[in-house]
C-alpha cells in the first residue's frame, strides 16, 4: 500500500464561548482553528491526522509541505512497523531543523494519520494496534478560556459544574479569579494552568493562596517550561504539579522524569511526536507520575487521544475545550453524558470518521 497524496486542510469551527470575550490565544472571533491532514493511499485507504495548531497553522503547513510531504509520497505503509521506519527516516532527516517546536508538529500530524490508515487497513481501532481499550469512557475536565476576571472566572466555572463535569480547569494567573471560582464551585476538584508566566519568586508570594485553593493540580506554574529543577522544588513544597505540553518527544518527557518535575506529564499528540511518541512515553518508568495527555482541540487530535488513554493510560482524565461548538467535526464525540464522562469509539482507526460536510463547509483557503 503506497502513499500517493497528502493534503493539508485548514478548517475554521465557530462556537459560542461560555463566558464575556477573551484574549486566550487559541481562538480568534469565535473561530477555532484546526488544521487537518490527509493522507490518500493507492488502496482508497484514507488517514487523518492535526497537527499543532492555532496561530501556528501557516507555519506547520509550510513545513509539511517543504520539507516533509516531499520525502512520503511513493512510501509503502503496511503495518505499524513502517510508521516506526518512516518517522525514523523523518526524524534523522529533519532534526538539523529543530528536534522541538514547529517541525515535530508537522510530523505528529502526520503520524496521526499513518496510524488512523494502518487501524482501517486491519479493520481495528488504533486503541486495537495498541492492546485494546482498558476502560470504556473517560472523566472529563471542563478546561476554561482565560477571563481574567473574577466574577466571569467564577460564573463559567459553576455553568460547567451545573452541566456535569466534576473538574474544571482555569487558565488564569492572578489569584482573584483562582479564589472566587474555588468559593464558587465548592469542593469540586479544580484545576489551575498559568501558562509558564509566574517566576519562582512570585511563587514564593502567592503560595499560601494557591495551597488554600486546594488545588487537583497546577499545571505550568512558571517560566520556563523546561525550568525543571524550579518545578521539583514545587513538588516538594506541597504542589500537584501538571507539565509537558510543551515538551516534543519522549527524551524531554525522560528527562521531566529523572529531574522528579511534575507528578502529571501532559504530551500533546499533536506537538510531541504523534502516537508513536505517546507509545514510547508511556512506557517510560514513571516513578509513579501518572501521564495525562493534553488535548484541547476537537479533530482527529482529540480523537487519537481518546484512543491513546483508552489502551495505555487508562487512568487518565480528558481535557474537553469548554466552548459551544456550532460545528463538530465527529459530531459530539467530545461531548460529556451525565456522569461528566466521555466515551472513547472503537471503529476502525481514530474510532469514527470526520463529518466531510463540515470539512468542506469550513474549510479555510
């Protein structure tokens, strides 16, 4: 089976934010971008893959199209041992051009894609390839937009706990918005993500704050997101500590590990390497840290998450993006039912296929 066309596709979702306007830089206008990639073999078997992402798109899908599109054409994919060989050709080809950022994840969306191809050319389900499901649906956590603002904050946390979820994750970084939506939403578990922007010594002002929070964890507390050793004190004082989105292939994720700075490792399917690096996370030695990966998004990145977790972390809660979409590109399979769970698929592949309607309709030139 021979690849023999790769498309990329930008595609523009609106949605209804939940809350007043916000700066969160993932969204713009109420558009959430994603950008897809299609892969096309000479069997009629068709892969779709996301790579990272939002203001990024442009960037990734020049590097997809200059540098790795060129080298796949004419590939044989028969099983998910060529997915191996061809992202070490890949990789040994391109690292000269950054093993980290805007190049991985042009080849995690790639890797997405082999793998959905691979799970419909053998009739099984990606989570199949990896041993099969341990766990049906997942606890989902209501990750919010950033409101910076107390009232706004505290308001769209209690609306997501009135729906169902039993966590919600802030993306806030002054503690007024931390505190009214820890007031507001009760003994619900909550969860803060700063975005790497405080300093260890702002840490040392706040801490008291934050400790009184109660916090289920506090992801990305501070700058740099590779600043392990500030992270381990962290740890050591007390703190839940969540890190890794940032972060590109297992080696990073190796080192978070041997450094002891984070409890909860994040990999983002669509900027670590894909699910052939989550794979190689997950089997790491873990010391009891639990991974967890990022995905806030709706394509097939969200998908292939769903089927990572179900077969190799089966412990892990999934992020669901708390906005409103007014289009589903897999028509509400991230929706939560009423327990605040989310159910993983299990057809051939990423589980179910992408609505084509809805490609084309908002599909971006």
């Amino acid at each position: 089976m021979k690849i023999i066309k790769i498309e990329t596709i930008t595609v523009g979702l609106p949605f209804e934010n939940p809350g007043p306007e916000s700066s969160f830089a993932i969204a713009e206008k109420n558009i959430l971008n994603s950008l897809l990639i299609k892969i096309e073999t000479d069997k009629g078997i068709i892969g779709w893959g996301e790579a990272f992402g939002y203001t990024s798109i442009e960037t990734t899908k020049a590097a997809l199209h200059s540098m790795i599109i060129p080298h796949l054409i004419g590939k044989n994919i028969e099983n998910k041992y060529d997915i191996q060989t061809i992202n070490k050709e890949l990789h040994l080809k391109l690292h000269i051009f950054g093993r980290y950022g805007i190049t991985m994840f042009a080849l995690s969306g790639i890797d997405i894609a082999l793998w959905d191809i691979i799970g419909k050319a053998e009739n099984k389900s990606i989570s199949e390839l990896l041993g099969g499901l341990k766990i049906n649906s997942l606890k989902a956590y209501a990750s919010l937009f950033l409101y910076d603002n107390a009232e706004a904050a505290a308001k769209v946390s209690v609306k997501a706990k009135n729906e169902g979820y039993t966590i919600i994750k802030l993306h806030e970084n002054a503690m007024a918005p931390i505190k009214s939506s820890r007031e507001a939403i009760g003994n619900t578990a909550l969860m803060v993500d700063v975005n790497c922007v405080w300093s260890e010594d702002h840490m040392e002002e706040i801490k008291n704050t934050l400790t009184e929070a109660k916090l289920y964890w506090l992801e990305e507390p501070i700058w740099p997101p590779e600043n392990y050793s500030g992270l381990s004190k962290l740890r050591d004082q007390g703190f839940i500590i969540a890190s890794g989105e940032n972060a590109c292939t297992a080696y990073q994720f190796k080192e978070m590990i041997s450094n002891k700075a984070a409890d909860i490792l994040q990999p983002s399917v669509t900027k670590v390497g894909g699910i052939s690096e989550i794979v190689k996370i997950a089997a790491l030695k873990k010391n009891n840290f639990r991974v967890v990966p990022h995905s806030p998004y709706f394509g097939p990145g969200f998908m292939a998450t769903l089927q990572v977790i179900g077969a190799l972390t089966p412990d892990s809660e999934i992020e669901r993006l708390y906005v409103d979409l007014k289009a589903d590109l897999y028509n509400g399979a991230s929706n939560i039912d009423n327990k605040g769970n989310i159910s993983i698929p299990n057809g051939p592949g990423l589980g179910m296929e992408p609505n084509l309607e809805i490609i084309e309709k908002y599909s971006v030139n």
